[in-house]
C-alpha cells in the first residue's frame, strides 16, 4: 500500500514539477485529467477494506512495532481517515480543478486578471468548506485546514502569535521607515540572465547542495519539489534588474531541499518522507535565506561568489554595502520578494482574508479590495494591481488554504532553533565568515532533517530547543534591525 | 480500466523521459523504484478479473461496436493477454531491470566499458528469451519479439527484406565508395552550442511544429516521447563540430512529434494514442528527415533557415553544395549519423545480432567482435572502440530487442507512401521548395497521422498505398543516388 502510494505520489509530483517548468502551453489538460486519475487511484488504495483492515490492525499491536513503523501507520491512518471522508468523485474533481486552476492562474496573473481567475478560486474555497465539514463537523473549518498543514495548529493560536509579532514589529518598522535607507547603486544594475543563471549554480554550491542530487529549473514561481533524498529539484526565476531575487530564491528553495537531502534513507518511499510539516519545512528553508543567508558574517562569501560572476557590477561594492543592501526593510507588495522584517506582515494580509474566506465573511469577489486595504494597514502601502496584490501567490489556485501562517511560524521556529545552535556548536559564526556551512548543515542535520516526519512537529521542536516561544524570533528581530539602523 | 493505464503510461513515458534529460545522476534508484511499482500497478489492472471479464464480453458483443471501440477492445485483449501470460513478479522486476540498465548504459557508454554494461545485456536477453516463450511457446523466440513491436513481422519476412535491400543497396554503395565524395568545408566549422540550440527551434518552425503541443529538449540520444496530442517532447543533442547531426535528429524526432500531434482527438488517453507500429512511426520520422529533409527541393529552405543563425559559417555555401553535403554516402560507424543509403545496413548488423542472442547461438560476451565483424562485412570499415560500436545504441538497455528492422523496414514504407503522395498532392515538391510542408503534412494527416493505431499497420499501409513492396524504396534510392553521383 505505501510502495503504491509513495510510487504515486513521485509522479504526481514530478507531473506537476514539470507542468510549470517545461511543459507545452496546450498540455494542461491531459496533465490534469492525469492527474485526476492517478488522485483517484490514491483514493482507492486508501480507502480499500484490506488497507484500512491491515491499519487497523497495526494500530492494535502498535506497540510491539518500531518506532518508524508505529509513526507510519499513525500518519497513514490520519491522512486515510481524510481521505475516506471525501467522496471519491469529489476527492478526483478536487485534483483536477487544481491542476487547471494552477495553469489559469499563470495566466491570469501574466494579464493582470482577477475575473479570470475568481470563478476557480470561488470553486476551491467552496471545495474547502466543504472538505473541512467532511473531515471535522465539529470544528471551525479553518482550524480544521490549518490543522491540515500543521497538527493541531488553531486560528486561536495562529491569532495570538500573529498579534505578538505585529506589536513587536509593526513599532520597529514605523521607526525604520522615517529613515528611509536609499538601495544601494549595485542592486539596482543589470546582470544578465546566462551569468545569474550561473551564480545560481554557484550559490546551490556555497549552500553545500550536492548536485547529483539536486538540479535546478526556471519557473514563474520558485519551488522545491523532492521525490526522495536522491531527486530533488528547485526551480528560481530571473529578472535582469533585481538579481537578488534569484539570490534569495535559491538560497530559500535550497534550504528545502537540503532538508529533504538529509532525511535518513529510511524514510524514502514512505509517507514519513519530505519532513515533518510545512512550518518545520519552512524553517530551514528561511534558515538559509535569512539567518544564514541575510547575516553579517555570510554576507563576506555571499559577495565573493556574486562577484566572481559578476565582477563589472560588483567592483565597488563592500562586505558592508552588501550587507546592509539584503537588509533594506520597507514596506513592499511582493511577499517573496520581502525582507526579513516586514515579511510576516505580508503572511498576516493572506492569513486574514483565507480566515474570513472560509468562514464565509468574504466573498471571493471583495478578495482585491480587502487585499489592498489590508496591505494599506499593516504595511503603509497600497497595490496599483492585481497582478502585484492578491495575484501574486500560487497557493490558493494549488488548494492550499491554511498554509501561509507556516511561513511566518517557520521563521519564528529558525530564530528559536538558532539560539540552542549557537549554545552548542563553537565558532559557528565564524565558520559561517568563512564560507563553510558544514557545521551549520550538521547540526541542522543531526537535530531535525535526518528525522524526516518521524516526529509531530510541535514534539520535535521541543525535542530540538524546547517549548515554542515567539520571543526568540522577535528578539533576533529587534537585535539585528535595531543593530543594523541605528535605532 | 483504459484511464487508469492511460493516466499510469502518461506518469511513467514522464519518468523516464524526465529521466535522460533533466534528473539528478543520483535519482536512478528512486525513478527505477517508482517505475517498478508503477508497472505492477499496470499489470494488476490488465490482469484483473474484472477487467478480462469486461473485455470479453465486449468481444463477444463485437459487432455491435462502433470502428474504435472494437479496435481497442482488440488491442487491449493482445495486450492484456501477453501481460497476464508474464507472472507479476518477473513483469515488475524487468521494468526495474531495464530503468536500471538505461543509466548503466550511459556510464558504460561514456566511459567505453561494455562489461559494465554486459551483465545488465545478459539479464535482459534472459528475460526477452523467457517472456517470448511465455507469450507463444510454439513460436521461435525471435518472431515472438518481432510481433511485440510489429504485428506480425517474422523473422523470414525480415531475411527476405534485407536480403533484397542488400542486393540493390550493396552494389551501390561500392560504386559510390569508389567516387569518395569530400566533405564540404561548411560542415566542419564550429557552430556554437547556443547557435545550434536556436537553430533547431527555427527548424521546428519550418517543419510546422506547434510550440504550444511540442518542446525541446537535450540528451544523449535523441527521442520523442508523447502523452496525447497536446504534450509532445523531442530532444536533440548538440556537437559544435557537427551540426548537422541536431539539424537532422530535430527532423527526424520532429516527424515523429508531427505524427503524434495530428492523431485524432478521439484517440488520446486510449490505448489506440500513438501511431500504428514502430515502422509506421519511423516511416514519419524519416519521411521528414529523408525524403523530405534530404531532398533537392528542400535544401534551398533548410539553407535559408541555417544560414539565417549562422551566416559566417554558411556564406559561401551553395543549395547544390548542401545537397550534396547532406546525402554524402559513405561507410561510417554510427547509426544515427549513417547517411540515407547506408542506414539499412547498420540496422541489418543489430538484426543479425539480436537474432542470434535470442537464438542462443551467440553470447553476449561475443557481441562487440561480432558487431566489428558485421561492420567490416557490410560497410567495409571497423569500429575502433565499443562506444562507437556495440554500445552506441539505447534500444537494448531499454529492453528493446526486435525493434531494430522497424527503422529499415519504415525507410521504405515512406518510400511507397510518397509515390502515392507525388500521384494525389499536386506540385507538391515545388512546395517543399518555398519552404512550405503544409501539403505534405495535410496528406500524410489526411491518409496516415489522423487514425493513430485505429488499423493494424499493414492494413493502414495497404489503404494509403497498397500492398508492401521494398523495390519502391530501392528504386527511390537508386534513382536519387545515381542522379546525385553522376553514376
């Protein structure tokens, strides 16, 4: 049963990986009526009597079991029970809709057109109300999607640590705005695409990215997508005037995938594969990009390798300047072209108006006011369009709803796990000065990737730097921006 | 039923594909696992008792289906019938076997070492042997094979083939040898990778390839792999020494992808998507790579195209000197680059040889002296090395063994076809000369592409152009080489 479904599972993704990669403009159909299928093969094997008979029984004797094979049957019989709660004509026209709502979501967004885009949008909230309902009748539906993601996460909760950071960070970001920090000249040139195509081959090397077992494509939207720890695949994107975009797309990306490299091997082909949920996930991607990738110390080899490759537009350029440049915090409109500080801002926008959609509050219609209006108040600032408002992300044409406080939750566990890190490993930072990322990738190996989902999040975290405290996160925040402007 | 192995030939032609073009080195395990898994999936579907109680029963029924239906019902049952004769577990150890043995053969061919590569050519000889006597004991293995790939094509039918193709093709080329055309100084310059890449989009064009159903990629050999009408992929490889070698795999791939593209709407995600037969298919590929694109008429567009990407290296150039260029005759090493004339006689030494592995009256041990030998005895030239020889081919350690004479055997159908075609398409060269295929395109759609696998191979040739007779290929091959050698 799980052979079958890991199988499943590495051409679903690998279908998807390549339908925003490579794929002809006319193959979304084929691909989402393949797709379609093979989610409905995956419906069937779970929910056929001799599997969920043998789960059953596993659960029974769960404890004369390892403990790999204990979580995987606990893991298979709470995704199963998901599953079996959906019909499975509806389970199949869910997978299909997404895949052709990602493919006109491209191309909504390329002509800036929402009323394009709405009709599949309003199908896939509707689909997640009613899956919500389906899976737990008795909870608030948008607790039960975040759960989805991230057991036993709770709007409650989610609330509370979005309030916390916004009365920590909003202050901060009011008194950083007055200054105004002007961009450096050197981010503003233009590096052309063969040379950051070449600088992202560079960077993957500098993150210690192994790659024979990683490669990289281009897309609209960067990802990771990993089939096991031998194949995984990031893509990035490259605009000739902002080559720090990409910079910071394969750092982000390739902290995914070093996670996924670093799982055991026995964990391959099992449903404990890939990690152990999207906040943990997005921890050590946002590791990579901001604890390391934004430091002081990584700023040194981060300008050597860039400059080797661009040394006409880097000539002038000091650690400093450097430094101070992936820094810059202002408010923005492009969440993952965000800078460290304002960037849980950006999830707080998205994190409020998938709440009220679920809960029915908000029509899918109000989506671009609402969205403008909340950029407006958290942010100070106000999207011209679509195309940069509510557009912009891939995630609710994907079905994800109830993923993007993962995003904000994994910087706050980053900041958290680096206070034990830099406890326990010597000379961290001065390893990090010198362009070695070996002891950082170690210790992140040793306490959380090698142990792929083995764990529940929330236990693995404390099993790592104890309970889950957001002060670690707004402290690192306020130290280094308070640091970096002077305040 | 048909979705489902419909939806699981989309995931795995992808995996594999995905497989020589883009993957990490280090993915082989993992793709070979999930394409095992895959592939028993298939078998327990097809040999599934609902499934054969299903096909049946519409057999019985036969008369009261419509032209496809029937067809498929037909074509399932020969399918499902040879599956459900190999026991699962040898079906799924062969599709690892032969994922596995593809990435040994490139190493073994990149580094010219046939024992790394032999023991993986042994297992998958045993294995054909063993499969050919489950599918029809009362059959010499061999035949068997060659049914697999061409419904009914034996072993005497191929001697018989040869036998002629050699007599009028031998002589030939003797007289042709003796001449020793030289190479003309375009084809030696260096045309740069980039150059080459954008080239073979231009030809794409020229062919009449639709961008939005059809991209290219790179790899060792070039293939096309398609998962309906709306997805196709060919590859091409690129040697700055030899141009001309991408100019005319994208061709011929390009002929391939054209075939599969023009297929009946009707037909995707049934197993009747495709085309006829590997000769039917071939007979497309190099109907647009031969006698097409190495025809007089056509050398004038080709030389514009090319000439537009790389005018330094083709200023001097004539069309008569391209014509000649790209229809030099001469004995060589390599299949894929062998000329027109030569082609049948590289695919003659394969076919003596895989009949005799099948036979058992050769070892694998023996192949790379044989195939030397086999080099020497037909084309009067020695391979130096087994790259150049026994190991330039993917085909055996994909598992193909009887799909060799489909290539010689498509040479001619495409010769018989265009007799047909110069007799019902009027002016239809001084068309090929501006450059434009559309006629060409709309009469082999017309007569050939449009019904897919809806008729058996030969009874789709006799309805296009009667029954086969291989001295329309020799007399086309006389004809144009005596013209072009003044004989």
């Amino acid at each position: 049963m799980e052979a079958k479904q890991a199988a499943l599972a590495h051409a679903e993704e690998l279908l998807t990986c390549d339908g925003v990669t490579l794929a002809p403009e006319a193959s979304v159909e084929g691909r989402a009526r393949t797709l379609g299928v093979l989610s409905e093969m995956e419906y069937e094997i779970a929910a056929s009597p001799e599997a969920q008979r043998l789960l059953e029984e596993l659960e029974e004797h769960s404890d004369e079991l390892d403990e790999q094979v204990r979580r995987e049957v606990k893991v298979l019989r709470r995704e199963t029970a998901k599953i079996l709660k959906i019909p499975a004509e509806e389970y199949m026209q869910y997978s299909m809709l997404v895949s052709e709502a990602s493919d006109v979501w491209i191309r909504a967004k390329n002509s800036n057109d929402y009323a394009l885009f709405a009709p599949y949008l309003e199908k896939i909230v509707a689909a997640n109300r009613r899956m919500a309902a389906l899976w737990n009748p008795n909870e608030e539906p948008y607790n039960v999607l975040l759960d989805n993601f991230e057991e036993g996460l709770t709007t409650e909760a989610c609330d509370g640590f979005f309030r916390t950071v916004r009365s920590e960070i909003v202050p901060l970001l009011e008194k950083i705005k007055e200054i105004r920090a002007p961009h450096e000249a050197f981010a503003l040139r233009a590096y052309d695409l063969a040379g950051q195509e070449k600088l992202a081959h560079a960077l993957m090397d500098l993150e210690g990215i192994d790659a024979k077992r990683c490669v990289l494509g281009t897309t609209e939207h960067p990802f990771t997508s990993g089939f096991n720890n031998k194949d995984v695949r990031i893509t990035t994107h490259y605009h000739e005037n902002s080559f720090l975009s990409s910079v910071y797309s394969v750092l982000h990306e390739g902290g995914h995938a070093i996670y996924e490299m670093n799982g055991d091997d026995r964990f391959n082909y099992t449903c404990l594969y890939g990690g152990a949920s999207m906040s943990i996930h997005e921890s050590q991607s946002r590791f990579y990009e901001n604890i390391i990738g934004r430091s002081r110390a990584f700023s040194g080899p981060m300008l050597k390798v860039c400059r080797e490759i661009f040394p006409e537009q880097l000539r002038d350029v000091t650690e400093d300047q450097f430094y101070r440049e992936i820094n810059i915090a202002e408010p923005s409109l492009i969440r993952t072209e965000a800078d460290e500080l304002t960037y849980s801002l950006h999830v707080m926008v998205r994190y409020e108006i998938e709440k009220q959609l679920i809960a029915g509050s908000l029509s899918v219609a109000e989506v671009p006011a609402v969205w403008n209006n909340l950029y407006e108040e958290y942010l100070g600032i106000r999207p011209q369009n679509d195309r940069e408002g509510c557009l912009q992300d891939s995630h609710w044409s994907g079905g994800m709803l109830g993923y993007f406080p993962s995003y904000a939750l994994g910087s706050a566990y980053g900041a958290q796990m680096l206070a034990r890190m830099e406890e326990q490993v010597e000379h961290v930072w001065e390893s990090v000065a010198d362009g070695d990322l070996e002891p950082v990738t170690a210790w992140l190996k040793e306490n959380i990737h090698q142990y792929s989902a083995l764990y529940p999040p929330m236990e693995l975290l404390e099993r790592v730097c104890g309970k889950f405290d957001p002060s670690y996160y707004t402290n690192y925040l306020k130290a280094k921006f308070t640091e970096l402007y002077h305040l």
